[in-house]
C-alpha cells in the first residue's frame, strides 16, 4: 500500500511587520486515491457517518468537479491537464487532514500527480481561507526534480494579516520515511513569512489509525482553535489588516471558487 500516516509539526514564522512564531504537533495522512475501499475498510471509526472520529468524503476537496460525479483522482488530473495542458494518467496522492466528528478543516492540502511510469508530474495546492469561504489552487509542473524550488506569484487571499502583492516560494522533500514542504512568502525578493511542515511517514494499518484517534481526538477542531488564537496575537500586536481582494477569475495557475459547506484556517498567521 502506499498510503501512509505522517506525524510531525508545523511551524509558522513571520518576520514583518510583527515578528510573530509558532509550532504545533500535527498529523496527517498521504493516502493513494486509488486505496480509497482498502482505508474505508481498516476500521468502523472511519466512516462516512455525519459525526464519525475519522471520514474521507471526497466531495470535501475540489467541489466544483467532485459535486458534478467527477472522483477526486480524475478532478486533480483535470485541473492539471488545464494548467498545464497535458494529462497525468498515473496515480494520485492526497496529503491531508480527513474531515473529524463532522468538520472538514484543510488550510492546504497537496495533491502529488504521477504519470504512467509513476513518475511525480504536478503537484496541485487546493488552498482555502477564513472567514470568506472561499477555495482556490495552484499547479507546480514538476519537471525534473524537487530539488528546484518552485515560485508562483499569490493571486488568492488568505490571511487578513497579509497583502497579496507577494510571491510564494515551495521546497518539497519526499521519500519513502519522510515529508517535508518549505513555504515562504516573498515580497520585492524579501522574505516576510515562513511555513515549514515536517512529517515521518509510518504503516498506516487498523492499529495506528486507533493510535491516531487517540493521540489527536480533536483534530480539527484544536487547528481552529490555535488558528483564531494566532490571530488573536496578531490583532495585540497591532498587525496591519490587509482588505479582503475579491475573488479572482480564471488564471493561469488556478481557478476561485465559493465554498460553502465548512470552515477552514489561514496557511498565513
């Protein structure tokens, strides 16, 4: 299986206007869209009952196509193939946190697109903030390697501490034990924020699920809570509010659009 559980933690750190910093445990999973009956099947806490522990619906990621029959593998593979013109026909994998006791709360999740040879092809960000609901993406044609990192000017607002004139900066490590994705925003080639996720990768099986449940029985619900926290020490600091950009229309790398089922967080704090 290629599925996994990651554990880890994820660190923000903002270095203007207000220098601001944190860093919490998070978990998450990598899961091959193509194993979605063989992790619906590892345990009864993982349903797609309204107030399940743990669900995976797939309608809760790319809407606009999963809402309209697509499954999510063939939404991502669409979205690349319009960026990009050419279709990833290979595998998909989902790096995310799974919907917990009803709510659904991604501030980004990665989609990892493979060719036929299983080679990676693209990597699709589906990014989404708060309190405007509203979803966008971003594809990174993957070329080479990760060893080049990957720049992409902002065109979809996030956080209300942070403008959009600004461009985002990716570094992404994967290998069989680890993940790891840098992020920085750069305004005028000068760093003013950083995001740094860091997982290890283990079996994802009936027993580490139960593990999971009990290591972090509120998931979502504790990122909410630590999202409005930071935003709170944020507002003490007296952190300029940036006005709310209207949505954006189709762009070269991405496509807005309205989401209106459920909350999620700032990837910007």
């Amino acid at each position: 299986m290629n599925s996994s559980l990651c554990l880890g933690w994820i660190s923000h750190h903002r270095l203007t206007p207000r220098a601001h910093a944190f860093r919490y445990r998070t978990g998450m999973f990598y899961l091959d869209l193509d194993e979605q009956t063989w992790l619906m099947s590892l345990s009864r806490w993982l349903g797609r009952w309204r107030l399940a522990p743990l669900s995976f619906r797939q309608t809760d990621y790319l809407p606009a196509l999963t809402q309209q029959g697509h499954t999510l593998a063939q939404a991502a593979r669409l979205i690349v193939h319009q960026a990009t013109g050419h279709m990833p026909e290979g595998p998909v994998h989902l790096l995310t946190q799974l919907r917990c006791w009803g709510l659904s709360f991604n501030p980004v999740s990665f989609y990892f697109c493979h060719d036929r040879d299983a080679n990676l092809a693209a990597i699709l960000l589906e990014v989404r903030n708060t309190p405007w609901r509203e979803r966008f993406h971003y594809v990174l044609p993957v070329h080479d390697n990760l060893g080049t990192p990957f720049t992409v000017a902002k065109a979809f607002h996030v956080s209300p501490f942070m403008p959009l004139d600004m461009d985002y900066r990716f570094r992404f490590s994967l290998d069989a034990q680890h993940i790891r994705i840098h992020m920085e925003n750069r305004q005028h080639e000068r760093t003013v924020f950083k995001a740094d996720l860091a997982l290890q990768r283990q079996p994802l099986d009936r027993a580490s699920l139960h593990r999971y449940i009990l290591a972090f029985p509120w998931m979502s619900l504790r990122t909410l809570s630590a999202i409005y926290w930071q935003a709170l020490r944020l507002l003490f600091k007296r952190t300029p509010i940036h006005d709310h950009t209207a949505r954006q229309n189709h762009l070269a790398l991405g496509h807005s659009c309205e989401d209106t089922n459920d909350v999620e967080s700032h990837p910007e704090r």
